[in-house]
C-alpha cells in the first residue's frame, strides 16, 4: 500500500525529550544506520490506533515495526509525538500484510532514527524479537535493555518478565505478548515439532514450540535447541494455551540465552 507522499517534517532531533540519559540527538548519532530501510512513501499521521499501529491522513494504516505492545502502557505518549506529523516510512517493502497494513519503521525524515527505538527506549514497548535484518533487531534488543535497565515506563514494575516455573501467571496472559525467563529441563521432538519444555507436566506448564523446519535457522544463528537444555533463556511471543501456556518460537530473535548450566 502506498502512502501519498507530502511535504516532510522536522528532525528527530528537534522534537523528542530525552531517551535514559541521552539525548535523541546523541542517539540518533550513535545509531544512525542500523534501523535504516528504503523509503517505501511518506504521509501525516492523523491517529493512533494502538501503540503499533497508526492512521494516516489518506486512511492507511502502518504497523510499527520490530515492536509489540508494552502490558499496561497507554498509547497516549506516541500520539503526542507523530498525530499532525509529516513522516516517511522506510522498509524493504509497501506491500500490505493480511489486513492490509503497511509494515514500516516510522521516522520524521529519512536520515532520523525511527520512532520505535524511542518508544522501546521509553519503556512503552516490547522488541518484537520477529526482525530478520539482524543489525536492527540487535539495536532494537539494546534499547529495550537499556530502558529495563534504567526502569524506564513498563519496566518501573516489577514481574514484567514471567518466570517459566510459574505457569498459572503465564496462563492469565493469554492473548498477550509476554516476555517470559526460565532454565529449560529438558528438549524434545514430537511429530514436526520441537519442544523447549519448562516443566515435567505438558498439560500444564510452560513450554516454547519451534518447527522442526526451523532448527537449522536458529542453529546457524548459534542457538543449538539441544545444547538448551539446563541453561537459562529469554523468550518473547504471544501466549496460547495447549494443554499448559505455549509460545511458537517463529524467529530467531524470540530466543536469548542470558545463563548458562
């Protein structure tokens, strides 16, 4: 879908308060070409619909990309910073997703840092962690950390991140897009899927599910699911109930090991 393309608007730089101790600008210098896409249309925003997605001006919609949204944060803060703003939009592509939605990083001109790295900073989103451009995901990864780091929005709470050994939380965020920590016990292979089970009781504790045709991709970006077993990981998704609470691991940047045995 393509965004009728107007006048843009002013620098990032001119525009923003400051990100953990930072300012915008010096962000924007140290972060200049990571999240940098081909313009793929320019336009006003005229709404927010939810903290990832937006309304321009003609009536498309744009879904953020490379974040989901932060639980109990309100979207009230993007729609200060983009409703009446010009912006370009930058991806490898404007093709339209299922419903017809336009996937793209959002900046206020095209040399700008994309205003999801501002909003992860913030704390009042979550890294999606389903990036395949491996820099920008990274970057993304970073600013999310340094904004947990600082306590910053969502992160000035306590239990954000679920503990796998605890299902029954993990239960009531069906639905939800969770950030979930744990030692996986064991790993295993049923049919064409591979489990990284949290628990002895399948019908009731936690566990991540990755196709098998996916084993090789997360191998060649270093996570051997075998090797898993007994250290501790990070894992992002949207939760589903299969008996216990499940997430699909469908991109690599869904898993992190953050301890080992």
């Amino acid at each position: 879908m393509r965004v009728a393309r107007t006048k843009r608007g002013g620098r990032w730089i001119t525009t923003c308060a400051l990100i953990v101790g930072h300012s915008v600008g010096s962000i924007a210098a140290a972060h200049a070409t990571a999240c940098r896409f081909p313009e793929q249309g320019a336009g006003r925003v005229a709404e927010v619909i939810d903290i990832r997605t937006l309304r321009m001006a003609d009536g498309a919609e744009i879904r953020l990309a490379g974040i989901e949204p932060a639980p109990g944060e309100a979207s009230a803060g993007l729609a200060l910073r983009v409703v009446g703003r010009d912006v370009v939009l930058l991806g490898d592509s404007d093709a339209p997703d299922r419903y017809g939605r336009q996937t793209a990083f959002v900046a206020f001109d095209a040399m700008s840092v994309p205003i999801q790295l501002q909003l992860l900073a913030d704390g009042t989103a979550l890294a999606s962690g389903s990036l395949a451009h491996r820099p920008c995901a990274t970057e993304l990864a970073a600013a999310e950390d340094a904004a947990r780091r600082a306590r910053m929005g969502v992160w000035s709470r306590d239990g954000v991140i679920k503990n796998a050994a605890i299902p029954g939380d993990i239960q009531a965020q069906v639905g939800q897009f969770v950030v979930i920590e744990g030692r996986v016990l064991s790993v295993r292979e049923a049919g064409s899927t591979a489990y990284l089970n949290f628990g002895r009781r399948w019908t009731r504790d936690f566990a991540v599910s990755i196709s098998k045709r996916m084993i090789s991709v997360f191998a060649e970006a270093g996570i051997v699911l075998k090797t898993l077993e007994g250290r501790r990981i990070r894992v992002r998704g949207w939760v589903e109930s299969r008996g216990g609470p499940r997430i699909e691991a469908r991109h690599v940047g869904q898993i992190e090991v953050v301890g080992d045995r």
